[in-house]
C-alpha cells in the first residue's frame, strides 16, 4: 500500500496504513513511506510507515521559527478504553516544564472504542503529539509499532495512568547527563490511591505492593540498582535499544494475561552489559482505581503475576519430576496455598483473605501458564 503525507493535510486526519492508522497531530513535511527501523521485508509481518516529526517545537520562542529540531525526549505509551484517565494524564504533560527541552509524544491507540481518538486529537493542538492507531490488541504490540516513529535519543517508557511530575522529563535528561555510559533509568514510582485504600494495603510494607501498584522506591539516593524498573516509568536511550522489542507474548491482552512484558525488555538490555540506574527526581504518580483496591482485583493480578513468572529467568535447580507439563513441588504447592485460602475467605478478614490469595494465585498462575505452554509451545 503507498501513502504520503502532505502539509496541508488536515490536523486530526486519520490514516490506515496496512494494519496501523496514523493520526497527523500537526502539519508535518511531505514523505513517502518507508519501513520501520529493522523491519526486513513485507514478508517478515505487516509493513509500518512512518510519518516526519511534528514541524514545531513546543516550548516556541520565535512563532516563525518552524524548522524541525530532533526531539531530545520521546515519551512512549499504549492506551486502550481509558479516555477519562488519558485526558488527566494528557493534561500533565501540558503542565510538564518544557523550556528548552525538544519532546515528543507518541501514544498507541490499541483498539479503543470509547472517546480516546477525539481526545487524542484534541491534545493535538497544543502537545507534540503523535498519535497511532494499532488494531491488534496487545499492549506490546502496539509499544513495538510506536518505537518505529520515535525521534528521541532518550525514550521514557509510561502508562496512560501515570501522572509525571513538572519536571520529571528534565530529570531523566539531567541524569542521562550524569550517567554518560548507562542505559536504562528508573522513576520513583509513587501510587496514588482513591479514597477508602485501607492503611495496610497502601504501606509500603504490603508485600504485594510492588507487583499490584509499580511502587518503585528501590534505594534512597540516585545510583545502580539491582531491580529493574517498572512499568509506570523508565527511560532508556534509544542508541542501545537496537533490535530489542517487547515480547508480544507477554503482557496486557485482556483481562487475564502473562505479566512481565517490561521486565523481558530490561533484562534483555541488562543481558547487553546495561545497569538500572534508579533517578529518585524523575517522580511519577501512579493511578490507582477503585476496584484495583478489592481482593477480586488484587488475586486476578497474582495470576496474571504467576503467569510471567514462567518466562523469567531462575537460578533454582531445574525439577526433575513432572506431572502434566508442571513440576510436581508446583501441584503440591498450589494445593495447599488453595487450601488455605479456602479457609481464609470463610473469615472476614480482609487483610487475611488477600495475603492467601496471593499466595494461592501466584502459583495457579504459573501452574496454568506450564500446562498451556505444554499444550501450544511459545518458545
């Protein structure tokens, strides 16, 4: 299929470019359609086109200055159905400190069908917005087509529930400064929980916390850490991405799903010599909604949890006695965390009811993802 785009095309014009739509945010210079970075052939999967930077700088201080600039900045997320939640957060990258910075940001629309494209293009006149249309579902997926339209040396990886701070970007940018030779930076991550959180599930002690809300606090001062960042927010330089994409496999498809989409992407760079550098000044909040508080939601997201946990690396012994695609420590382990939670969700007591189903979820999770895997290998 060939498309071109031109000046005088109309702001907020869709496009189907094989199997993604491109929305022109802004008038962008004529260009004919070329494949994606790393893309081999047409025969290799659906071809990509890429549209130019948007031709105006944000923070203008010459309105006739028009000349395209390379963005330093590239904010990168996926959204799906939340076009209350993408209008709040739009609205704080509005409110982002943005002088003498070149940003850009490139949003993935994975198949909505509530108000998200009208608000996308209406945040088009007055963001450096690039908005995508990707059909399949699959929010990796739709992460891996945005990557084919960043300009950015810098990408920060986000959600469409994350909430960044004024200054959050210049903090990533002044700490890629500082760390010349690393590659991966991490947010703190701070959740934001509604009205009503109990005290227990929103301390930093909740064990579960890190897996159910991002919270990402892994040292006190700026540095080298040994835990990857999360989803909610990390940076990494686009120079040392190359060939790496997100597993399509993994992460968010629907409601139940194998967790650890980010996680497969950093440990591939951190396999390439690449150490997680935690930036405590680039603050996000991380939204939470009403029903990610209730222990329905909280054991879902176990599952979901135990699910990824199978494509993780492990230091443990490989088990040598299975049983139906599933080592047999698995079954008897996931049989009595079962058994326990039974006994717990006779009682009322809330705190009690998740702790065991969390337990109990994490190894269903896994014992499910071993037996499909056996079923319709992946790998």
């Amino acid at each position: 299929m060939t498309q071109s785009f031109h000046p005088a095309t109309r702001l907020g014009q869709r496009f189907q470019v094989d199997e993604v739509v491109v929305v022109i945010c802004h008038a962008v210079n004529a260009c004919e359609p070329k494949a994606c970075p790393g893309q081999k052939s047409s025969n290799a999967g659906p071809m990509v086109h890429s549209v130019d930077r948007p031709s105006w700088r944000f923070a203008m201080s010459d309105p006739a200055d028009r000349a395209p600039r390379r963005p330093a900045i590239s904010v990168v997320f996926a959204t799906r159905d939340r076009a209350v939640q993408l209008r709040e957060t739009l609205a704080a990258y509005r409110a982002v400190s943005s002088s003498d910075l070149e940003w850009e940001l490139v949003v993935a629309d994975n198949g909505s069908t509530d108000a998200t494209a009208e608000v996308l293009t209406a945040a088009g006149n007055d963001l450096p917005l690039i908005s995508l249309h990707v059909g399949e579902p699959g929010k990796n997926r739709a992460l891996n087509v945005a990557l084919a339209h960043v300009g950015g040396d810098l990408v920060v990886f986000t959600d469409d529930d994350v909430i960044p701070a004024p200054d959050c970007l210049h903090a990533y940018l002044a700490a890629s400064r500082r760390w010349p030779s690393d590659a991966i930076f991490g947010a703190r991550v701070v959740p934001r929980f509604p009205i009503g959180t109990p005290d227990w599930l929103a301390s930093p002690a909740f064990e579960f916390g890190t897996t159910a809300f991002a919270r990402y606090e892994p040292a006190s001062a700026e540095g080298p850490v040994s835990r990857h960042p999360y989803g909610p927010s990390f940076a990494v330089r686009r120079s040392a991405m190359t060939d790496h994409r997100f597993p399509e496999h993994l992460g968010p498809q629907g409601n139940a799903y194998a967790m650890g989409g980010e996680a497969g992407f950093l440990r591939t760079l951190a396999a390439d010599g690449h150490r997680y550098i935690y930036v405590p000044e680039a603050r996000v909040e991380h939204v939470v909604r009403d029903e990610q508080i209730h222990e329905a939601w909280l054991v879902r997201r176990a599952r979901n949890k135990g699910r990824g946990q199978v494509y993780l690396p492990s230091r443990k012994k490989p088990r040598r006695l299975f049983v139906a695609g599933a080592p047999l420590r698995l079954w008897l382990a996931t049989a009595r965390a079962a058994l326990r939670y039974g006994i717990a969700r006779l009682t009322r007591n809330t705190k009690r009811r998740v702790r065991y189903g969390v337990k109990y979820a994490l190894r269903a999770g896994e014992l499910d993802e071993r037996r499909r895997r056996r079923r319709t290998p992946i790998d």
